[in-house]
C-alpha cells in the first residue's frame, strides 16, 4: 500500500477457520472503505491460510497478509502494528466482528477533534444471549487530569478502540507471555494521552467462546 489509508485493522489468527469468514466479512463489508486489513497468521495448522488466500484473492487491494512462526496473541500483534500505514490503527480478534458502520463512525469521531483514542460499547455474545459492555465514560476526555481519572473507569480492552498512529512511535508494545496482554497495553498507552473520544454504541461485537481467556477467568490466572 501506498498511500496513507485511514485505519489499519491488524487482526491475528491462530487456528480460527471456524469464525475467521464471519469476521472478514465484517471487515471487507466496513463503510469506512479507505481501510487497510492487517491478518496476520501466527503459524495456524488448521485452514485459516486457506482461508485467508481466498479473501486476499477477492479484496486484495485491502488486505495485506502476514504470516510467522507462532508467538502467541501479543507477539502477532506487535508483528502486524510494524506494517500499520495509516492514520489510525486497532486490534480486532478473528473470532469477533463489527458493525457495517463502525470503523466509519469511529474515524469520524476521531478526526472530529483530532482524538488519540476513540471507544466504543461492546456486545459480549454469549451461547444464548447477550449482554451489552459500556466503554466505563460517558462523555470525551480531554486534558491529563481527567485522562488520569479515567484510568479507572475505562474498559481495558485493546480491541474496542482506535488509536491515533503517533501512538505507535511510543514504541508501547504487547508483552509477550503474560495473560490479559490488554489491560497492560492500555494503562502503558494511556499514559501518553491527551483526548478520549466515546462512541456510546455497541459497534464491537465480541465472541464469548467456552475457551476463551474471560470466559475461563480463575484466580489462579489473576494472580
């Protein structure tokens, strides 16, 4: 790519064939249509290349895709944000997806006012229902004592937000290895923000699967 597009989305798929077409779909579907898809495979055994090789064939003009030995969830996305060329990034997991109109409605918040960071809600989609997650503000954040004050409200999740791309040259990374890689990327990246932007709707739509990380939460883990 080479012009600066507005959003790169870097999506990491590990062994995800089961959900990975929902989700680009949801991508390639966006409003927001000057968007770069980062998928980056994270040595996947399964048939997610497969599945990859064929929307590449399809919307290959907006899709650029990786792939690595496998390092885990932090390690891809670290990987993918040394390819993000645009003026705003995030993270999307492969078994989730968004609204049609999500990353239009974000971008536009963002450049409304030239936010760092802008949030949206979130649905956690359960077996048999679902149950709406707020972003933890109710209203924008600008100036460092009410960011500060936010830090403890703020839904720490990575992949309900977008970012400003200044924030990459923070050099504020996912560590490798840890559990919940997202809250310490947030209270890291937070710290070197100025503006939050809300979106109150639930554009994210997050999959609960009976192996994932916060469905599976144990004190063990936590500690």
């Amino acid at each position: 790519m080479d012009k600066k597009t507005k959003l790169s989305v870097i999506v990491p798929v590990y062994n995800m064939e089961k959900y990975l077409r929902k989700c680009l779909d949801s991508l390639v579907g966006q409003t927001l249509e000057d968007i770069q898809i980062i998928i980056v495979n994270d040595g996947s055994t399964d048939d997610s290349q497969s599945i990859i090789d064929e929307y590449c064939q399809e919307f290959g003009q907006k899709i650029m895709a990786l792939k690595k030995e496998n390092g885990g969830l932090s390690d891809a996305r670290n990987f993918g944000m040394q390819y993000a060329q645009s003026e705003y990034y995030t993270f999307m997991d492969s078994d989730d997806w968004v609204e049609k109109e999500a990353y239009e409605k974000m971008y536009n918040k963002a450049v409304s006012d030239n936010f760092d960071i802008v949030v949206c809600d979130t649905n956690f989609i359960f077996t048999d229902h679902l149950e709406k997650v707020g972003s933890g503000i109710d209203n924008d954040v600008i100036g460092d004592n009410l960011i500060k004050r936010s830090y403890l409200s703020i839904f720490p999740a990575a992949w309900n937000k977008i970012y400003h791309s200044r924030l990459i040259q923070t050099n504020i990374r996912f560590t490798k290895g840890v559990w919940f890689e997202d809250v310490e990327y947030i209270y890291k990246i937070l710290t070197y923000v100025k503006s939050i932007g809300i979106i109150s709707e639930p554009l994210y739509q997050y999959l609960q699967r009976e192996n994932s990380i916060t469905y599976t939460f144990n004190e063990k883990i936590f500690d």
